[in-house]
C-alpha cells in the first residue's frame, strides 16, 4: 500500500517533459482568469491541434467520421471537444469534465460610487471564499462590457507592469481591537469587500468630483459610460502572473487553480490523444462553484444537446442512441482535491488524506457528513482505473476531503452520473483551495496529465 514520492522515480525525460507541461500550465492560468479567457484559449490550442468549430459543421450538414476532432463553444463561457473514435458513438465515450470558474469577486450591477472624495466599485463575491482573505492585495479588473447596440469591449486592466491595480482595504491593526474579536467569518463581511479604484478630482466639480473624473477616464480609455455596467460582467481577481513557488521550484503559485489545473490538464490530455478507439470527450464548464447551474453549468443541457448534434453529424441520431451513448460512457470528472497541509493536520485523516507528489487523486466520494449530495463511484469503474493507471506507470493516491463530519464539497461528478454513466472524482491536490492564490506540486500536475491521456486511451 506504500505510496512513493512520484520525483524520486523521474528520470532526465520525465523531468523535460514535466517542465514543459508546467510552463505551458503557467501561461494559461496568467493568461486566463475568467471563463470567458480560458474558453478562448482553449479554442486557439483545440484549432492548433487540428479542431474545427462544431457549429460551422452543423451550418454545412458536413458529415462527422473517425478521426475527427471538433470543438462547440457555450456563450462563450463553456468549450466541448469530441475527437470522434473508431467505434461507434453508442459504445459510450470517454469523457474528462472539469470547471473553469473559480471564486472572486464580481462587480455589482450598479457599482460606481463615491465616498470621502474617493471612488470605489461595489461587488458581490462568487463562489466559497473566506472574506479576510481578499483584502490588501493587488487585484486586477477582466470581463466584458456589453453596449446597447451589441458591441463587446474586454476589459483587462492590472496584469501588465505599467498598468495600475486596484483593491480592498483593511482596518490598520492599531484600530482593530474590536474587529480581532469578531468570528473570522465576519471580519470582513461580504458587502464591505469595495474596490478602491481612484482618488482625485475632476477640476471645476462641485459634486462628486472624483466619480467625475473616474467617468473620464472609463469613457476616454475603454468607451465605457456608467450606465453600460447595468450590461457587463467584471471580476476582480487577484493581479499578477502564476509562477514557481518553492527554492526547489517543484511547485506552483497561482489564483484560480481550482479548477484550471485539471481544466489545464484535461484539454492537454484530450489534445495529445491520438486515433481513440472510443470516442474521446472534453467538458470545460462554468458555474461549478455556485452549484453548476445556468445555461453554461455542467446541469445545463448544452452537453447532452451537443452530443445529440454530434450523433446526427455521423448519420446515427435518434433518442435511444443518445441516452445509449450517455450511460455507455465513462467520465474522470476532473476536479482538485485538498492536499494535506502541515499546518493544519487535525481536520485530515492521514491515510485517507491527498500528497503533494504522490500523483492523481481519485475521490470516490466527496459530499458532507453522511456522504451527502456524493457521486459515490462503483468499485467496478475505480479497479479499471487502477489497472490503466498502474500499466501506463500513472502515480496515483486516494482520498477524501478531511475527516469525516470535519466539513466537505461537491464537484460536477453528480450531474453526468444521472445518465447512468460511471463517473469519479479524479484530480490534482491543492493548498489554500479557494485562496487568492493556490498551491500546487509540478510532479501532480504531471501524473495527472498522464493519467487523463491513459483513460482516453484505455478506459473500455
Ligand atoms: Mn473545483
Ligand atoms: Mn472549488
């Protein structure tokens, strides 16, 4: 039952192949800090890999055959990639499902206010977050505006070195007594977590002086006017790029590695397959953090609709096909897992606990006390898995989220599993999940990377 450090097995290949992966992963996640970013991303790499654009197929009726690899892109917010296998669709695919929202903080939909002759934006946080957690820091502005007239303008303000950054303040420790005796859980509360974004004054203004030059600058530098927020989606993210952390550079530091880093991981996986026997599968979906609802979550029917686009393009739709080929597949919902932390070790029980450098992370349940809201994967999937991870030498550990009672989570594994499809929870430990920036080891997003492209290639 031992477990090996995954580093001390890594040969002069391993360890070229490792660094390159992490370097890649790296440009993504600076590159890509909300859906939107990673989906465009995602479609440049698919379209380098040799995928075409679904719905240009579905315009054309142009047939789907073996061999094929196409992408669908969900307002923008959500990418599917199938590379069509040479068994038929009805067998069942092999699927990787992973999220590419991750917590932060989105502006209000009337945000712009002044106070104290400083201008600040209201936001609303998205997702799990420990407020304290979000202040002091530099943040960065990325979205979209949408005006009237349908024209998009990307907004993308703080990550490059000359630009400003904005940010929440906090209460100087000299007049904290009272807020230190709060519960950390209202420290910060939720609707004091406003972004300071300026401080001086329009020249010859009376009233809200500096709100007035905010507006200058907004319309002048982005053709942005107040009015066009009620239309925009604006998060706050931390600002700055991912990069090594540790002397020995065998990790990485980065926002949004939940859940970009099997998202990351996933796509690459899904890229490098080649010739599959059954059809492979990729889902990067949004909204996971707050319950993967909305037409871009994994419980929208975009995925199911897609597949059924898919069958008709290979002249073999029909209902009962498709309800076939959705219980026929097999699905690795991709999703980090809390890695044990040194610091705090009383909320793990340690042999049921995830390693850094101990490989992918099979989770056969997550949910909270009694398993609740868990897909609880069936044995008869988790041994297929361990003999493909075991022949293609895939490092691999299990686990579950803290002891039992201590807390708990839920990832997408559910939603598929309704098909009747077999699905688990399989990814990549992380440190400080849900923090500005996240921990993860190199060597696990190596194996986990492994690992995908063995289940595309082998799951059966
Ligand atoms: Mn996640
Ligand atoms: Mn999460």
């Amino acid at each position: 039952m031992k477990r090996n450090n995954a580093w001390i097995d890594y040969d002069g290949k391993d360890l070229t192949q490792l660094t390159a992966l992490a370097e890649d992963y790296k440009d993504f996640l600076s590159n890509g800090k909300t859906e939107r970013e990673c989906v465009r991303q995602s479609v440049e790499l698919a379209k380098k890999a040799g995928y075409v654009d679904l719905d240009e197929q579905i315009r054309n009726s142009a047939a789907l055959h073996p061999g094929d690899k196409v992408y669908r892109v969900w307002m923008e917010k959500a990418i599917l990639l199938y590379h069509i296998g040479k068994e038929p669709l009805e067998s069942g695919m092999n699927i990787l499902g992973a999220h590419i929202d991750s917590p932060r903080l989105d502006l209000k939909q009337n945000p712009l206010y002044e106070d104290t002759e400083m201008v600040l934006l209201d936001t609303h946080y998205y997702g799990g977050v420990k407020k304290y957690q979000w202040v002091t820091l530099p943040m960065a502005l990325h979205g979209v505006v949408v005006k009237k007239d349908g024209t998009k303008i990307d907004i993308n303000i703080g990550e490059k070195e000359d630009e400003p950054v904005v940010g929440v303040t906090d209460l100087l420790i000299h007049l904290s007594g009272k807020q230190l005796e709060k519960k950390a859980s209202v420290v910060v509360e939720g609707e004091d977590l406003n972004v300071l974004i300026g401080s001086r004054p329009l020249k010859g203004e009376e009233k809200d002086a500096v709100k007035k030059q905010m507006l200058e600058i907004l319309k002048e530098e982005y053709n942005v006017e107040e009015e066009d927020f009620l239309s925009a989606e604006i998060e706050v993210v931390p600002a700055g790029k991912a990069r090594d952390f540790g002397l020995d550079r065998s990790m990485i530091m980065s926002y949004g590695q939940d859940d970009r880093v099997c998202a990351y991981t996933s796509l690459a996986a899904m890229l490098n397959v080649e010739d599959p026997e059954r059809t492979a599968c990729c889902i990067l979906v949004d909204k996971e953090e707050i319950g993967s609802v909305g037409a871009t979550g994994m419980q929208s029917k975009f995925f199911e609709n897609t597949t059924a686009e898919v069958l008709a393009l290979l002249g073999d739709y029909n209902d009962l096909v498709l309800r076939r080929t959705l219980q026929n597949s097999y699905m690795l919902s991709s999703d980090v897992s809390a890695a044990f932390d040194p610091n705090y070790p009383s909320v793990m029980e340690k042999k049921n606990a995830a390693y850094f450098g101990k490989g992918l992370v099979l989770n056969k349940y997550t949910g909270a006390r009694g398993k609740s809201g868990s897909n609880d994967a069936n044995p008869e999937f988790i041994a297929k898995l361990r003999k493909i991870f075991d022949d293609e030498n895939v490092a691999f550990q299990t686990a579950e989220l803290g002891k039992v009672d201590q807390g708990g989570g839920g990832t997408i594994a559910y939603i598929p599993a309704a098909y009747g499809m077999n699905v688990i929870d399989c990814g990549v430990a992380v440190l400080s999940m849900h923090a500005p920036w996240e921990i993860t080891s190199k060597s696990d997003i190596y194996e986990v990377e492994k690992g995908y492209e063995a289940f595309l290639k082998h799951c059966r």
